[in-house]
C-alpha cells in the first residue's frame, strides 16, 4: 500500500513518471515542513543544504536583487547549490504560506542507489536549467 506521501508525489509532475516503488524510496527520503509568508529559504551567495520541492504556496526568485520568476506547486528549486555544494546562484522567498517537500545533502545522496529515481530528478533539472536560459528576467517560465 503506498504511503501518503508516495501518493502525493504521484500528484506532481516531476515524479509522475516514476513507478510506485520508485516513489515510496524518494517519499523515505524527504521531509514535509512549512513555512510563513516572507520566508527566505534559499539566499543568493549563501550555502545551501537544501533541496525544495514545492506542495503548496508560492515563493519568489530573484536574482541580484531582480526578479526572476513565481514557483508554486509542483517547482524545485535549491538543487544547484545544495547538489553540488556552492553558493546559491538566488534567493527564494515565500510570498503566501508554503508547504514542501525538503530533502538534504544526506538524503540527495542516498537516492544514489535508485537510478531512475536519480535519473528523472537529474533530467528536470536540466529541463528548467534550459528553460531558464531561454526565459527572459522577469517572467514566469512555462511550467513554473
């Protein structure tokens, strides 16, 4: 039977290409927490320790000091620097109360054994890194 919070991974377009087991590993490995409104959780030039994925509410990212792009249900982000240990290339903040889904270096790292779960994190990734790239400053990118 799965977990309930395999279930709601099941809901977000990042995992929904993932087999039911493949979701109960990643469900093993995330914590769900809540924040305020007006909460930084990620500060541009700052170290990172954390991977978000968001359930509900919305944040805004900036990047010196300019808008980027809104993230609601169903974004990422912190993955670069929490993923490859360097200084936040942003800084997100919580414009309504949110709740997500964390997942910190240790427990990034223990997806490492399950290659597809690893695999479609990786690949959405990438896929908003070359979104990123083609959106101009300022505007929500498709999907975001």
């Amino acid at each position: 039977m799965a977990s309930p919070q395999a279930k709601a991974l099941q809901a977000l377009p990042l995992f929904a290409g993932l087999s039911g087991g493949e979701r109960e590993i990643l469900a093993r490995n995330l914590d769900e927490v809540s924040f305020p409104a007006g909460t930084t959780l990620i500060r541009e030039g700052d170290t990172n320790h954390t991977f978000f994925v968001l359930l509900d509410g919305q944040v805004q990212v900036t990047i010196a000091g300019e808008p980027r792009r809104t993230m609601g249900r169903g974004d990422f982000f912190g993955e670069i620097s929490m993923g490859h240990r360097v200084e936040a290339t942003a800084t997100v903040v919580t414009t309504s109360p949110v709740r997500a889904y964390v997942m910190s270096h240790a427990q990034f790292g223990a997806l490492g054994r399950n290659a597809p779960v690893l695999a479609r994190l990786r690949a959405a990734m990438s896929e908003r890194l070359i979104a990123d790239r083609q959106t101009p400053a300022g505007t929500d990118s498709p999907g975001a």
